[in-house]
C-alpha cells in the first residue's frame, strides 16, 4: 500500500491551493483519513480529519479557511486550503487509517508536499 500526495506548491497570500492524496495497492477498506502538517522546527499537527462516515474535524487555526474531502471510490482524500496565510507554510502529510487485504489494521501516511505561502 503506498499513499501519493500532491498539489503542493509557491502561493501568494491570500491565495488558494487543494491537495490530493490517493492510496493504492490492495486495500480492503479505509477508515479515517487526514492530514498533517510539520513547519521548520515545529512538531506535526494535526489539519484535518474526515472519517469513514464523512465526520470532519479541523485544527482550530484553519477552520472557516480549509475543506477536507473524500472519495472513497478513488481511495482519495482531498485538501481544499484557501485564504492562505503565511503561517500555513509547512509540508503536509496525509495519512490513512486502513486495512490491506490479508493485513492487519494500520496507519499509513504519505511523503509530504510542500506548501510555500508569501507575504
């Protein structure tokens, strides 16, 4: 099972950016999904979270600003980030919490993608 994230990239303030993570190999259901995010010296945080139900959960510093999604046909989950600020300029991760065919339940995150904003 591996996760490819994507989407990442330069932004001015202000700006807009959505992020893809897909999983793929032999999966046999995907419960939560999220993502995370780490800043230069900064330990990861959480970003957001969208179960299996679609129940979303968001870090307070984004909320009213970022949109977590999921289609859980493509096995993708979704970032939509707008009004960036600088603050939010980290590498993101995603991670999900899924169960391969003929393994055990287990977290499984992706490399990260890069998030610049400008002032």
């Amino acid at each position: 099972v591996q996760l490819q994230a994507s989407g990442g990239g330069l932004v001015q303030s202000g700006g807009s950016l959505r992020l893809s993570c897909a999983a793929s190999g032999s999966i046999w259901s995907i419960n939560d999904m999220g993502w995370y995010r780490q800043a230069p010296e900064n330990q990861r945080e959480l970003v957001a979270l969208i179960s299996r139900g679609g129940s979303t959960n968001y870090a307070d510093s984004v909320k009213g600003r970022f949109t977590i999604s999921r289609d859980t046909a493509k096995n993708t989950v979704y970032l939509q980030m707008n009004v960036l600020k600088p603050e939010d300029t980290a590498v993101h991760f995603c991670k999900m919490r899924l169960t391969p065919r003929f393994a055990n339940i287990k977290d499984y995150w992706g490399k990260g993608t890069l998030v610049t904003v400008s002032s």
